[in-house]
C-alpha cells in the first residue's frame, strides 16, 4: 500500500506566520506587562505565560493592533483573563481540600501582622478570588505597577476616581484577611 | 510598615524574566496553526466607526447594474435581492453558536471567505462630515433627520457618511469543504450549478446620525453607548450569473447546525428576492411588525427593555432608528424623521 503519513517535525511548526509589523510590536512591548499582571494574580510564571497567549490571541482576533486602545484592553484582558483562571483554580482547591494544608495561624487581633502572615500563595490569591472583579483587577493592576491614568483606561473609570476606587479595594483586602 | 507595604508585600510575586521572543514565536505558530488572521485597520473613533461598519456590514455589496450594463454583462446578470420590506428571524441560542464558528471574530471578507472568495470592488469608506447638509451632499440624496428627540437625547449628531460600496463573491465548493473540515463538521457539497457561480452586490451611500457621542471623545474600552443612531441607506442590492435566492436557500437551510426552526422561519419567508432578514436572538430580544412611516417596518427590542431599534423600507431606501429607547419613544423619532 502507498500509504504515507507525514508528522510535523517536533518543535518547529512550519505553517508559523507572519504577524502584521503593528502586533509585534505591540507584542513586544506589551507582553512583559500583560504576564506581570496576570503573574500578580496567579503567582504562577508559567501559568501567567498561558493567560497571555490568550490575552494576545482574543486581541488579534478582535481589533486592530494600532488601535488607540490597544494597551488599556490588554491591561483588562490580563486581570480579568487571571482572575477567572484563578477561580477556577480555587474551585479545583475546594475539591482537593481533603488534601490541602492549613494556613500558618496568625493574631487576629492585629490586622497588619495578618497581611504580613498572610503570604503563603494560596491564603493571598484565596482572598483575591473572593473579591469583587473590579477591587481585585484594580490591585492587580495597582501593584504591578500601572499608573493611575492606565488604570482609568483599562477599566473604564475617571482617573480621579481611581484613589477612591484603590483605596476602597484595599479595605475590602484587608477584610477579606481579617 | 503601613497598610499599603503590607498589601504590597502580600501580593508581592516573584519577576521571573519573561522570554518574549519565544512568546512571540508560539504565538505566530498558533495563528499559523488555526488559520487566523488579523484585523486590519484600527477604526479612529472606535464607537462611531463601530456603527458605520456595523451599517456598511448591513448595508453591504455590489456590483450595480449599471456598473454591468457598461460592462456588456447584463444580459447574463440576474437580479435576485432587492429588499422591500424588512422581517425578523429568531435565532436560538444554538443557532448563535453554531452559524457563529464559522465568523467568530471576523470581519466581513474573512467570514464569507469560508465560502468563497469576497472581493471588494469599491469598498465601504466611512468618513465623518459635520453638518447634515454636508452629509446630504456627499450620500447624493436628502438625508431625513428626527424632528423631535426624546427627553435624554441631546446635543448635536455627528454624521458619518458611506460610499456606494460594491464587491463580489465567488462561491466554492472547496473553500467550504476546507473550512468545514477545520471546523470538524460535515457540509453538504457545493451543487454544481452554484460552485464558480457569482454574487455582485452593492450597498449604500448611507448616513447615520448619531447622538450621545461627544466631539471630543476619545474612546476607551467600554466606553458608553450612543443615546440615538439613526441611519438611511440606499437599499442594497444583489445580483447573480446564474444561481437563484430559492438556490441558496435550499443549499444553505441543509447546513449543519441550522435548527428546523431556523429554516421554517427563513422558509415562511413569502418573498425572498425582496424581503431582509433581520436576525433577531430569540433569547436576548423581542421583535414585531409595527406601522412606521406609512409602511410596514420591524420593531426590535432587548428583553430588558433598555435598548430598541426600528428597522424599514420606504422609496428604495433602508431606516433605522436605533437607542436607548422605549418602543414608544423609538416609534415616535421614526414617524417624526422629515
């Protein structure tokens, strides 16, 4: 029988293509930032890369890379995009709790020294999934470093808001800590 | 440490480097991969070029028949759509899903290249005038505007105007046996008579009027809705070498994943060569026939009963009104357009 079957060579995929000059640039700029939001949520490099791909992807597909908007719907994408992969992940948790350890015990009677405890990776996230999107997408944001103005943009608020809206995000934090 | 050190210090993640051309590379081989293609023009005013597109997508194709009667084509040309008045068809939910994989995400060409080849032969250029006067001259006819505005409804419109915009598509049957095995779903073969056959279509001028968007803005993602779009167009019209519209509507009704309710509406259909379909999800929105300018037009409304549209056909031209509007408010800035 002539029958021949040809396997992509491992490693390298030969239909790669081209991207238009715009989007890798974009990429390029941007993709550092997109993994470090999406890192600030997950704590997790690896999986951060993942919701970037994705990130970059649903973008290609829906707008243009010149667009004017183009970094703030990146910045949202990311925070939103990890927070749902982080609920999922908390979800997985509740079903694999049997097997979970219990987080270190800290003084409850004093709220700072909580926070401080409150470091191991899976107590901080458990917090940041139980937030409300918007409070947790603003300190995802917040701490990896965006600007007040960039925050405005992603998450379509007045930047003159963004103290308040920060600060109220905050509180919910430390309550969820608490 | 204050409270903000603390919030910081907790969320603090360790930096790892990032490769970013090894990112860029797997993200090139994906696109390679699923045959994705980019987007290609950013739209300068996001939401008014949304509408504009929006109305040149509805409003869409070619080839006027003046355009082939200079050609020595017309003889051979058929004309097969020319909508007189507009109904709606409701979707489901898996009809959404199901006729929306092949477009997902793409722009007009992209989609219908799954089933042929789309080609521009004037395409649609949208372009901002800034009086209605202007956008009367620039359409070649006298444009219709709201003579009264509900109360919410302020300010001056901005005008976008559309050229005449024509394009051809070719069908084949082996873009669509390629697509469908992407997708990995079955289609039925292309019939003979429609494989090489050819669509001309033509649409628009057209202008929309739209209020609620401010000369100055500068859109951001998500950014408000228009109060009041209000858009005319000249009718569009389809033309074909040989197929005809009970054809197509046999070839595509036999599609995978058209629901039978789907094709008994389509189907109810009396007069296909001049009625437009207006799909309508059957889950999101309600639809009916009301009396608007004299004749019959489609009132189309969301079930939360914020937004609605109205949608007809008087003297060659396409309407619209569409907003955040009660059906009554919407029926009365449609009636009161002079």
């Amino acid at each position: 029988m002539g029958l021949s079957v040809t396997l992509p060579a491992s490693g390298h995929d030969s239909r790669a293509t081209a991207l238009p000059i715009a989007f890798e640039r974009l990429f390029r700029t941007e993709y550092g930032r997109v993994v470090g939001i999406a890192n600030r949520i997950l704590n997790d490099t690896a999986e951060a890369e993942d919701v970037a791909q994705e990130v970059f992807f649903s973008f290609y597909r829906t707008h243009a890379a010149d667009a004017s908007y183009a970094s703030a719907w990146l910045h949202a994408a990311a925070a939103h995009s990890a927070l749902n992969a982080l609920r999922a992940r908390a979800r997985r948790d509740r079903r694999e709790a049997a097997d979970a350890v219990a987080p270190d015990a800290a003084d409850p009677a004093d709220p700072a020294a909580r926070v401080v405890a409150a470091e191991t990776r899976d107590e901080v996230r458990a917090v940041l999934a139980r937030l409300p999107e918007r409070s947790a997408a603003l300190l995802a944001l917040r701490y990896s470093g965006l600007s007040y103005a960039e925050i405005a943009a992603a998450l379509d608020v007045r930047a003159s808001s963004v103290g308040t809206l920060l600060r109220r995000a905050e509180e919910a934090f430390r309550r969820e800590l608490a | 440490m204050n409270d903000q050190e603390n919030i910081e210090h907790a969320l603090a993640v360790d930096d790892a480097p990032v490769d970013t051309e090894g990112a860029l590379a797997r993200f090139r081989a994906r696109v390679g991969r699923e045959g994705v293609l980019p987007v290609s023009a950013a739209p300068r005013r996001r939401i008014a070029a949304r509408w504009l597109q929006a109305l040149a997508a509805a409003a869409a194709i070619v080839l006027v028949a003046s355009g082939l009667a200079l050609s020595g084509a017309a003889d051979s040309i058929l004309k097969i759509f020319e909508p007189k008045s507009v109904v709606g068809v409701p979707l489901t939910q898996g009809d959404l899903n199901t006729l929306g994989q092949a477009c997902a995400g793409l722009e007009l060409e992209q989609c219908l290249g799954a089933y042929g080849t789309f080609a521009w032969d004037t395409p649609p250029q949208p372009k901002e005038v800034t009086t209605l006067a202007a956008a009367s001259s620039a359409a070649g006819f006298s444009v219709k505007t709201p003579s009264s505005l509900p109360i919410g409804v302020t300010g001056q419109p901005r005008y976008g105007v559309i050229n005449k915009s024509s394009a051809t598509f070719t069908f084949s049957a082996d873009a669509t046996q390629r697509t469908a095995a992407k997708q990995s779903r079955t289609t039925p073969p292309l019939p003979a008579n429609i494989d090489g056959s050819k669509l001309f279509i033509t649409g628009g001028p057209a202008v929309v009027q739209i209020w609620g968007v401010p000369q100055s803005s500068s859109p951001t993602v998500g950014s408000g809705m228009p109060t009041l779009v209000v858009g005319q167009a000249k009718s569009p019209v389809v033309s074909s070498d040989g197929v005809t519209v009970a054809e197509l509507q046999s070839y595509l009704l036999a599609q995978p994943g058209v629901s039978p309710q789907l094709a008994a509406a389509i189907r109810a259909i009396s007069d296909p060569a001049s009625t437009l379909p207006v799909p309508v999800p059957a889950e999101l929105a309600v639809s009916h026939q009301v009396t608007v300018q004299g004749v019959s037009g489609l009132f189309i409304g969301d079930n939360t009963g914020i937004a609605s549209a109205i949608l007809w056909q008087k003297d060659g031209m396409m309407f619209e009104v569409i907003g955040a509007l009660t059906e009554r408010q919407a029926l009365d800035v449609a009636n009161s357009m002079k």
